[in-house]
C-alpha cells in the first residue's frame, strides 16, 4: 500500500513541500521568465533582438529564423512556467534535462565563435546560460 494520502487536499499539502524541498520552483519560473521574454523580444522585433545580441541587422532569412527562434524559446517558457508546482516528477526532471541540454548548447554556439564575434551582450548571453546550465546539473543531481 502506498504512504500517499487519499485526500486531495493532503495530497496537494505534500506536492507543495514536495516543490519546497526539490528548489524546482525558481528554477522554473526565473527559466519562464527569460525565455519568455526573448521569445517575445524575437517574435516582435526580430530585428532589434538580432543587432544588439549580434552587433548587426538581420536578413530576410535571420529575421524569419530569429521568429521562429522566438516562438521556440515561447514553448519553452511556457512548458517552464506550467512545470512551475510540479515537484519531483518523471516530466519535470525531463523538462530540465531539456533545459540543460539547450542552455549547455548556447554556451558551447557562442565559445566556438558559432554565433559571430563575441561581443559583450553575447558574452553575457553566455554567462547567463553556463549559469543556468550549472543550476540545472545541481537540480539534477539533488535528485539521485
């Protein structure tokens, strides 16, 4: 027999500790925000977003992927932002297995010289994603 409690109510008290112990929650939601918001900077001034990460304006061809990168990066904050109260669960680890393999997948674009020159916006772009890649692997590894 499981130790779970029947009630709902009860059940809903230990998955809300559940996300207090696991330190998921700010994962998710400062993961949610950032993507969020470059989602939305891509999908409504792609233009823009491309010449101050950059250093130069888009093509036709970068404007369109720098869209499509938006609504990517839009999925995902949203997946984070939903994710948000799910504790220690087979989805949320994946999510963050995700997370890492994205964020990890920035840093090394950018230290291969990948996206362009580095200048400092893309070298902070890249501070931020190590970080959060370092984050993701600390999550990870709180859950053997």
């Amino acid at each position: 027999m499981s130790d779970a409690p029947k009630n709902p109510a009860a059940l809903a008290t230990v998955q809300t500790a559940a996300v207090r112990r696991t330190g998921i929650a700010p994962f998710f939601v400062v993961s949610a925000a950032m993507e969020i918001g470059a989602g939305i900077a891509l999908l409504a001034a792609p233009d823009l977003a491309i010449r101050l990460i950059f250093g130069a304006s888009g093509t036709g061809a970068a404007v369109a992927l720098g869209r499509l990168a938006g609504a990517a990066l839009l999925s995902l904050g949203a997946a984070c932002w939903l994710a948000r109260h799910d504790g220690i669960s087979a989805a949320s680890s994946a999510l963050v297995v995700g997370m890492l393999t994205y964020n990890a997948a920035v840093v090394a674009l950018v230290l291969a010289g990948a996206l362009g020159p580095i200048g400092p916006l893309l070298a902070g772009v890249a501070v931020l994603h190590g970080s959060m890649a370092l984050w993701c692997l600390l999550l990870l590894h709180g859950r053997r």
